[in-house]
C-alpha cells in the first residue's frame, strides 16, 4: 500500500465538508502512481469513484495532464511541420448515431491537413465502436504500430493514430477499474483534453456537458495552451449534428470566438442518421468515399467542410463545403484510404524499412 497516495485519496475522499482540491502537482503525483500501480487496486477505484463524486477541479485535469505528458506517448512533429489537427473523441465510442470521423480525417488529409486521432480498444462503461474498429473496417490495421511506425505513417499519408494499448499500456491498464466501479472516472474527460502530438496543431475535443467546455478552458489555461476547439457533438464526439445547431468554442492564441452554426442555413438540416448494424458500418462509410450520396454522405460533407474550415485548408465555411464534396466526388479520399492501407501493410509486413520508404 502508498501511505502516500492513501494521503491524496482521504483528501478528495472525505466528503463534502472535509475534503479539498488536489494541487496540480498533488495531481500529477497521484495520476504517476496510478499509472505506475504504485497505488494499489483498492486504492485506484476508490480513488476513481471518489473523484467523480467530487468532481475534478481545472488544477486537478491539469496535473493529470503532466503526468500523460511525462509517462505516455507523444509523436513527434511531422517533417514539414504543417499545423495540424488533434481529434479528441470519447475513447468509450458511438453506440447510438453513425460516426463520420474517418471520413473526416480523409477528407483533411486529402487536402494537405494532416490529422492525429487517439483512442483504444472497446471501453466501459458504454463499448461503443471505438474509432480503431472503424478503421479495421476500412480495411486499415492501425493495431500493431510501434510509435514510430505510427509517426512514419502520419509523415507518409498525414494520418497519425496513437493506439493506447500498444503506446500507452500503463493508461490502457486502469480500463478495467473502469469495469469494476461501473462509471466513467474523470480519465475520460482527460482522454478528451489530451493531445499525444508534440508538433504544432490545433486540438479538437468533443463535449456533451456545458461543465466540461468550462473544465477545459481553466485546464488548458494551466498548461499553456492557445489553440484548442470544443465542439459539442454527437455523443460527444468531434462529429457536429445535423438535427441541431452546432455549438463551438474556437479559441487561437488567446481570442475566444463562439460559434453558432445552423444546419439549415447551408442545406444541411436532417436527422442525425443512427449507428444501425456496426457490421455494415464500414460498408457504409465506403460507399460516402465512393461519392454516393444519402444522408450519411450529407453528414460527412458537413463535418469535412468544418474541419477544412477550422484546418486552414478554406478561408470560410461555405468554401470548406464545396471542397468536400470536390474531395469526395473526385475521388480524392478515397485515394487517400488506398495510400493509408498500403502505407500500412507496408509497414507491419517491414518494420525495419521506414528509412527505405520515405
């Protein structure tokens, strides 16, 4: 047992009276000490349950924050140093409305903007479809990459994914406390104000409640972060509705603009198209590719259009509209999916020939 940590616990765990806020640092040496198991599990999950029922402080997220930084994995900037964008999606993934997000990263990285993605396996307490299963379903295997094969891909294709099991073991290994006390613990809000990309890049994270835009802002306050976007979205995922306005906060450099864009004034307004069969997912995100149209294919446009925007790659929304649909009906994200599976089986089948293939 930590008497240390045993220390840190009865602070946040003492009820609503006695208890008080961690310090950053006290919540960067409490999240080492998990991340290590230097905490044992009694302690972990009581700490977990506890944090939730206190809810963390923007001091608290930023600790945690320090000691992602200091243990886990970052990619390193990409050769030529374009700005890039991070998406922060819920790492418990969709289970209700159909996701877009690999489309999304297509359509950017078709256009020159290259994107980061992080996320794992099946996570509790919701097991949605997390964002590597969509990725297998496009027949792209992100799994067995080594952190600098997953830096190699982004420098080839402009796609990076951070894959926690295989980057980051010591956060995949508090999942199953997750399990255990059948909650979300405040590591899934972490998850979203994360960014594991150390070259320069704007980081997207979606929310659903008002509270965590507000955790965000103290927390990247903390750490020293200008460039960030909240987008409150499907399931709190990076994905913008269509069935409501899209509420986003885009702060750069220190100026805060909020966002209120309307579906129905670009002639996007709908239903959010719901998830159906996981299995033909895949099917379905192919066909959005292939430039056949429908209402899934809407909510792409949509979101690429966004992200093009908010990527540098179009001075306004309605030009970031137009050139997703060029992007995809010319083919151009599909081609993009093509040159990441290769790029991909080329490095599983050859780890050794990263240098060889620039």
């Amino acid at each position: 047992m930590s008497n240390e940590f045993r220390d840190l616990l009865k602070q946040v765990g003492s009820g609503s009276h006695t208890s008080r806020p961690l310090t950053q640092s006290e919540a960067e040496a409490a999240t080492r000490m998990m991340l290590t198991q230097t905490a044992t599990p009694a302690q972990i999950g009581a700490f977990m349950i506890a944090h939730r029922i206190k809810r963390p402080t923007a001091e608290e997220m930023a600790g945690t924050l320090d000691a992602y930084a200091a243990l886990g994995p970052t990619l390193p900037a990409i050769a030529d140093h374009r700005p890039a964008l991070v998406l922060s999606c819920p790492y418990d993934g969709r289970s209700r409305t159909a996701p877009v997000t690999p489309v999304t990263a297509l359509v950017l990285a078709a256009a020159g903007v290259p994107v980061v993605l992080h996320g794992g396996d099946r996570m509790p307490t919701k097991e949605g479809i997390p964002l590597i299963d969509l990725w297998a379903q496009l027949g792209v295997d992100l799994r067995p990459h080594t952190l600098t094969q997953a830096h190699t891909l982004l420098n080839r294709t402009s796609l990076g994914f951070v894959y926690l099991p295989q980057h980051f073991p010591a956060a995949h290994g508090l999942v199953p406390y997750r399990e255990q006390i059948g909650k979300r613990p405040p590591f899934a809000t972490v998850e979203l104000l994360w960014s594991p990309y150390a070259g320069p890049h704007t980081l997207v994270m979606g929310f659903v409640h008002p509270p965590t835009e507000t955790l965000a802002k103290g927390t990247f306050a903390l750490r020293g972060k200008p460039d960030w976007i909240t987008v409150k979205g499907l399931e709190g995922s990076c994905d913008l509705a269509r069935s409501r306005t899209a509420i986003v906060g885009v702060n750069r450099q220190g100026q805060a603009e909020r966002l209120l864009l309307h579906p129905r004034d670009y002639g996007f307004e709908g239903d959010d198209v719901e998830l159906s069969e996981e299995a033909s997912l895949g099917s379905r995100l192919l066909e959005v590719l292939a430039g056949h149209g429908g209402e899934l294919a809407k909510t792409a446009r949509w979101n690429a259009g966004f992200y093009l925007w908010q990527g540098g790659a179009v001075e306004s929304l309605e030009a970031g509209l137009v050139k997703a649909e060029h992007l995809l009906a010319r083919g151009d994200a599909m081609a993009k999916l093509e040159h990441l599976r290769q790029q991909s089986q080329l490095l599983t089948a050859a780890p050794d020939a990263i240098a060889v293939h620039p």
